[in-house]
C-alpha cells in the first residue's frame, strides 16, 4: 500500500510549466529516489507535496497521502502535517539553520509546537535525537551556535530536527550535494540506517544517479517537468528503458574506464539505435608521452592568511612539474588549499614562500602581461565570473584589448566570433549578456575569453562542477577537444575523482594545505598509497 | 539586452515613478530656460508695486483699500481758517509724485503677487528654481564624485589607504552638521552659489563613501574580478571598468537622494544667511524673506516658494525610489 500517491500533478507558473502531469507512488517502508537535472520539477515535486509553493503556482491533479488528498487541505491541516508527519532536510545545513539560536533551542522547538513537550523534556528529548543523528558528546552540542559546528554536524542535526516528530515520510532534497564525499558517505549511511529502523518511508531527491543507486529502492526519473522511467533500482540501472536514463548513466564518467570521448545526451536522443556506444570506447586518449618541455614548475608554495593573531596556512608547500599539453588533477576536499594553490600558480594571489617558474624561468621576473597571458583561468561559477555589464563581445574583447592581439574593433570582433565557434556557441551570442545564457553557455564563454590569449596554461578550478552532468559531459569533451587543438596544459582542479580520473594524466591530491600523495592517474586509482587517498576512493558511491 | 535596458523597461512599468520623472524632467527643463535667459531674464524688474497682491486676490483688496480710503478724510482740512502755509509745496510735490509713478506705472496687481520691491513672485521662483537646482544636482555631482573615488581607492585596495579615508570620514561625520557647514561657510569667506556647492559637496559625501567602499570589498574579490585580473586587467581597469558599472546603479540612486537633501539644505543655509547672495534668488533666500512679510500678512513669497520646492522635492523622492526599484529589483 502506498503512503503517498501522486497522480496527474501539474504546476504552472507565470509562463512556464514546471510540472507536466506527473504520477508515482511512495509505498511504505521504502525509499523512492527523484532524479533529475536543473529545471527537471524535482524540488517543485517536494514543495508540492508539502504545500509550500508560492502564491503563483497554479496547481492541479492530486496528492493522496493516507487518502486526504493534501491540494485541497486545509493551511492549517497542512502546518500540522508538516514537520510532524511529513518533514523535511534541505540541502544548504548552513542556510536551514537560524544562526542566532542555538542548535538545541532549534530542534527543540519542533517537539515543544507538535508536540507539546515541556523545557527539559524537550531537552531529554533532543540529546536522544542527536544521539541517533551520530553527533558525537551530544549533550555539550546542544548548545552549539551553527557556525561553531562542521557542514557534516550541521546536516547531522538537520536530520534530528526532521525526525524530531517521528515523521513516517521524510523528504530529502539534495541532502548531501553540499558535502565533502566522505563526509556525505557517513550521512548516507546515516539516513539510509533511520529509514530502516523507524520504518520511514523517504523520497531522496538529487542530481546523481549513483546515489539515488546507493540509497533507493524504486527511481523516478525526471526531465523538464515529466518522468522519463521509473521502477526498481534493479530495473532502471541494469536495464533503462529510455534513451535519457541510458544518456544519463553513460554521460557520467566512470572510475574504472576512461572513454575519448563521453557520450552526450543528444547522442542517444538522436539517435537511440546507436546508443550505448560510450562503453566501447573504453580505450585510454592516446596521450603525448615523455620528452615534452615543462611549461610549469612549483617549488614549495606556500600560503599563509593572517587575520589579527590567527594564522591559517592554506597551503603547506607544494611543488610539482606540469609539461606541455599534459593535464595536471588536483584532488581535494574542501578546505584543502586546492583553490588557493591554482590562484598562486596564476598569481592572482601573492604567495608567502616558494616560487613558480614558467618554462624555467622564475615567474616573478617575468614581466606581468607575457605571464598572464600564459596562464588562463576558468572559475568554478560561471555565474559570477563574467562581468553582468559586459556583451559577451566585450568580454571576449577586453584581453585581446588590453594585450593588443588584434588590429581595430572588426577584427577583434572577428576573432572573438571565431573563439565563440569554437566553443560551440554562435556568432550572434556576441551582443548578448551573461543573464542570457544558461550555465553551461556562460562557461563555454568563459573558456573562449581564456582562449583568446592562446594560453599554454589552462586552470580549471572546478570548471564543470557547478553543471548537470549531461552538460558536464559536452563540457569535458570541449576541453578535451581543445587541448589537442592548442596543445595546452591543463591544471585540472576538483573534488570529483570521477571527473579528474577522466581528464587527467596525473594526479595530486591534496589534503588541509599539503599534498598528501602524487601520482600517474591510473597507477594512483588503482592502488593509492596514502590512507585518505584510499578514504576519498571509497567514500564514492559506487 | 543590457541590464540598463532591462532596468529602463522596469522602470517605465513603475507608473508612479514615470510621473515623478515627468514633474521632474519639467522642473529641469524650466530651469534650464531661465538658465539660457528664455524665461524670468527681468526677474529683478521692479514692475509691481511693494507687496503687490496676486491678481486673484486683487478684486477683495481693492475693495477694502477703497473703503479705508473712503473712511479717511480726504482734502484739505479746514484748519479754523488758517490757510497752510506749505500748500503750495505739497501740491507741488504730490504732483511731481503721481507724474512719476504714471512715468514708471507700476502694476498694482501681479499674477502671484510681488515681494517687497516689487518684483514678480512667479518670476523670482522660476529664477530660485534655477538656482536651487544648480545648487543641489552640482553639489550631489561633487559629493558622488569624491564619495566614490574615495570609497572606490578604499575599498579595493584596503590597507593604510582605507584606513585614512576611514579616519577621515570619522571626522567629518563627528562634527554636528550645521557646525561644519558653518565653519566652512566661515572659512570659505564671500557669499555665492559656487560657495554653497562647495560646501555641500565637501561635507556630504561621507555617506556616499561609506555605501561605495562597502560594495567595493563585495566586489573586488568576485570572481569576476578575478577574471579580469587573470586577463591582466590592471588595477585601474578593474576597479573603473569593470567593478563601477556593477555598483553605478548605487551611485546613481546616491546621487538622486543626494539632490533632494542638497535643495533642502540650500534652503536652510539661505535662511541661515549662509546662502546665494543678495544679488541671486534661490528658494531659500525667498523663505529668509518670509518672516518679516508675514507680519505684514503678506503670504505669497513663502507660498510660492513653498509650493516649487515641496513639488519638486516629492517629484524628486518619488523618482528617486522608483530607480532604485528598477535597478535592484532584489531589494523590492
């Protein structure tokens, strides 16, 4: 029997349809995973089921849970429903929680509303729930400010607060996307144990379909407000039965296989007779070996930020050799100094000790424009890093401008539309602004402005994290593309082991500023030496 | 499409606000004219005579003077036969007087009435509009000038240079107000508008600097910035290209919200004796006049004055708020 049926829900806002009639079952004592892309409807599915839409959605169909059918309740019924039988764990632990309340004051007031329960029995109460959430001396983190706990302590007492009630269905949307992958194993874990001993049933909302694999018993999958497939876990892994599953299952890059090229979702959509083809390719990118010039070299940086008498050494002395059109990986964990080295190497920041030579010679002698102009960056947020009041013209122009690659506006203007075909965007994005774009668009422009200066150094600091794995695919294949064409090196920074494995020759991760182990791509995913390397590895859902 | 565009559209959605300009872009225009001479040119012709009632009132007026008149005693009186020795002389002068003010035939009655002089009214705020405009959008200029320079240098590149312009601004905001205005005013010497907007624009841009200076340490270390600089943008380009079109639309509101305190700040230093000269008409120099007319019952000065300046300052607040509307959308 099911706790929850959806049927026939559609959700309309101004002019568009996020939710195209959509229906599927919660039955009991199961977990149901929600997978989708950005724009899929899978978030407005979860603020449906909770009535927490804004006032402009118009909503039509049915959501029978118990049989009430939750569209027609009434507010009030609904506030008792929520938090109570129905709750919640967002995917921001930070933004969820009040930072001026304590973290006990918080989950206790879950149980004082529904519950009634009175001051110290709350208390008791509360110990027990962060007991269960595994938070470690739950009775000192009671209370604990917000910020005075770790992203994983914060998740950690999000999951208390959302079981304070003893709800029976628990709604989960993206509950770890914001975490380190070790520190989203332990909650994976955590949330999967609840569900099983308190009979729950879940509905896990997120991006990633190795995790919906690792936690759920049925998937659905959705795509621009309607659902692709949906079935067991079994079923929908072993054998898809529609060309966007396939699409999005082969688009991911694997850890134990290492395509030319990753398979697109357009690919299957095309053409679905051909589909499946990315797991032929299984042969390693015929890569330049040996006997290439080193374009870079890291002695010992170091990074120390000071801030009144606290000192926090950001990076720890690295040193590494990166040669021509190799791909260098940086693997890391949050907090571990990956993002500051990359600006050291590019000397967008000044480092405290060590130096970087380029082609042997110490960059600091090196005049600033013919440095820049090596070394070309590409941000993890393609919506922060192109400036709103610029065309995409003038953005592709100013580095050409400002290091007199071209003569006069047309032929810069020339040269940028060229930059934008290369990158698979057409000659008319030129007058258009960033706001245009979607994420995917606005980091091909951010990679054609680093190409107009023909760098031979290309930093990617998480380039393609903030994108939906299909256009994290196009994206990596782009880059790939361009190495061969430009011959450029490649720093290639990120916390997705999967993605580095698949972009880079070699290998350095990177833990709390030092580098904890350097090697050859594949020798290093096969056997990694030091035991975080190992932890990272196996904390990837597989 | 530009976020200015975007912006613009937002705004012509605003009807309040497209009202608002309307008044304002009138009040501007007006200004203008009797800037270029085509309007209020003579408005220091004495045309009326002292204390000229408007002309809607002048029907009432002329009645009562006529009754007072007519209860007065008129001609000669009859001093127990004892003919006045200075008849002659007075006759004489009283026509020598009336042949005058028939040579200069002075208006009895102006359309809103005439100050002491007997000059236009309507003219003298036409004129003081001018004036008080002149004032308050260039001594907002100023302001917004030195505030985002100042709060541009500090905030990007931090360090001792923030620190100087931080003490600065400490002292300038822990002196009362009016203390500072006087003692510049003092300091400073000779009356005129170019005084006013001096002192105007050196004591308010402290606010302006606070608001500039905190957006730049937003901004400077986006990633955008970032970009620019891996680009190898130098620091002026960044900062004036790249950072103050992402922060203009601050300025810009600044900057209106500046004009309208900056008129009412004429007014007060005008009333003060502080203002324009006595050889220049602002609105705040017709308000210092008030106070001696209205004992007099004489209302139409403060009036009018009153009037342009509640009317363009409204005009002015209301468009104000409507831009920063249109081009933050967020703070809504």
């Amino acid at each position: 029997m099911s706790l929850l049926a959806i049927d026939g829900l559609r959700v309309d806002f101004a002019d568009v349809q996020a939710l195209k009639g959509i229906s599927f079952d919660i039955p009991e004592h199961t977990t149901v995973a929600l997978v989708g892309e950005s724009g899929s409807g899978k978030s407005v599915t979860a603020l449906s089921i909770l009535g927490l839409l804004p006032p402009n959605a118009r909503v039509a169909g049915e959501i029978l849970y118990q049989r009430r059918n939750l569209l027609k309740a009434a507010p009030r019924e609904l506030r008792a429903l929520r938090g109570a039988s129905i709750s919640m764990i967002f995917q921001e632990p930070m933004s969820s929680l009040n930072p001026v309340f304590s973290v006990g004051f918080q989950v206790g007031e879950a149980l004082r509303m529904h519950l009634g329960f009175s001051g110290r029995k709350a208390r008791e109460r509360c110990i027990a729930l962060f007991e269960e959430a595994g938070l470690s001396d739950p009775a000192s983190k009671l209370d604990a400010y917000p910020f005075q706990l770790s992203g994983g302590e914060q998740q950690r007492v999000m999951i208390a607060m959302a079981l304070a009630c003893e709800p029976q269905l628990l709604i989960a949307d993206e509950p770890t996307s914001a975490l380190d992958v070790t520190v989203q194993k332990q909650i994976l874990e955590l949330i999967a144990a609840l569900q099983r001993r308190r009979r729950m049933s879940m509905l896990f909302i997120t991006h990633d379909l190795a995790l919906a694999r690792a936690v759920a018993e049925r998937v659905v999958v959705m795509r621009r407000g309607e659902i692709r497939e949906q079935g067991s876990v079994a079923q929908v892994f072993e054998a898809p039965r529609d060309a966007y599953t396939r699409a999005l299952l082969a688009c991911r890059p694997a850890l134990d296989r290492r395509p030319a090229r990753l398979p697109v979702i357009e690919d299957f959509l095309r053409n679905e007779a051909s589909a499946g083809r990315g797991d032929a390719g299984t042969a390693v990118r015929p890569g330049k070996q040996g006997g290439e010039s080193i374009i870079l070299e890291a002695r010992g940086l170091a990074k120390t930020f000071r801030s009144g008498r606290r000192e926090v050494r950001a990076v720890k002395g690295a040193s590494f050799r990166l040669a021509r059109g190799r791909t260098l990986g940086l693997v890391g964990e949050s907090g571990s100094g990956k993002t500051t080295l990359g600006l050291l190497v590019a000397r967008l920041h000044p480092a405290s000790a060590g130096s970087v030579l380029l082609k042997g010679e110490d960059a600091l002698r090196v005049p600033r424009k013919v440095f820049k102009r090596a070394i070309q960056v590409v941000f993890q947020n393609p919506y922060a890093s192109l400036n709103p009041r610029f065309s995409v013209g003038e953005t592709l122009a100013e580095p050409m401008r400002i290091h007199g690659i071209g003569a006069g506006k047309g032929e810069r203007r020339e040269r940028a539309a060229g930059l934008l075909a290369k990158v698979g965007l057409p000659a008319a994005a030129l007058f258009k602004y960033p706001h245009e774009f979607s994420g995917g668009q606005r980091q091909r422009i951010a990679i054609a402005r680093a190409l107009a200066l023909e760098p031979e150094l290309l930093i990617c600091d998480e380039a393609v994290s903030a994108l939906d794995v299909s256009v994290q695919a196009q994206l990596l294949n782009l880059l790939r593309d361009l190495q061969d064409e430009y011959a450029m090196s490649y720093l290639f920074i990120s916390h997705d082991l999967a993605v580095v494995r698949y972009m880079a020759d070699e290998v350095m991760v990177m833990k709390d500023g030092e580098v904890v182990e350097t090697g050859g791509a594949e020798a290093l995913y096969a056997d990694p030496r030091h035991p975080y390397t190992r932890a990272l590895l196996a904390a990837i859902p597989k | 499409m530009s976020l200015w565009l975007l912006a613009w559209r937002r705004f012509l959605r605003d009807r309040v606000g497209v009202a608002a300009l309307a008044v304002v872009a009138a009040f501007v225009a007006l200004a203008a004219a009797s800037a270029a001479g085509w309007v209020a040119r003579d408005w220091s012709g004495e045309v009326g005579v002292s204390y000229a009632p408007p002309r809607f009132l002048a029907a009432k007026i002329n009645e009562q003077e006529d009754k007072s008149a007519a209860a007065a005693p008129s001609g000669a009186r009859d001093d127990y036969g004892i003919p006045d020795p200075l008849a002659a002389e007075l006759a004489e002068i009283h026509a020598r007087l009336s042949g005058a003010a028939a040579a200069e035939s002075r208006e009895t009655t102006l359309v809103f009435g005439a100050d002491k002089w007997g000059r236009d009214v309507v003219k003298k705020a036409i004129k003081g509009g001018e004036t008080s405009l002149a004032v308050g959008v260039a001594a907002a200029t100023l302001a917004a000038l030195i505030g985002t320079l100042a709060g541009a240098a500090a905030g990007y590149y931090g360090g001792w240079l923030d620190d100087f312009f931080n003490w600065l601004y400490s002292v300038f905001t822990s002196i009362p107000y009016l203390l500072l205005v006087l003692a510049i005013a003092a300091v400073l010497g000779h009356k005129g508008i170019a005084t006013v907007i001096l002192i105007l624009g050196l004591t308010g841009w402290t606010g302006i600097f606070r608001l500039i200076r905190a957006e730049y340490l937003k901004h400077r270390v986006r990633e955008y910035v970032l970009a620019a600089d891996a680009v190898g943008a130098s620091d002026a380009r960044r900062m004036f290209a790249h950072i103050l079109p992402n922060v203009s639309h601050v300025v810009l509101v600044q900057l209106s919200l500046h004009v309208v305190l900056f008129i009412k700040s004429e007014v007060i230093l005008s009333f003060l004796g502080f203002g324009v000269g006595v050889d220049t008409v602002s609105w705040g120099s017709m308000l210092a006049e008030a106070p001696s007319e209205l004992i007099l019952g004489v209302w139409w000065q403060i009036a009018a004055a009153t009037l342009a300046m509640a009317l363009a300052v409204t005009a002015f607040s209301l468009f104000t708020d409507s831009l920063r509307d249109a081009l933050d959308p967020r703070l809504g």
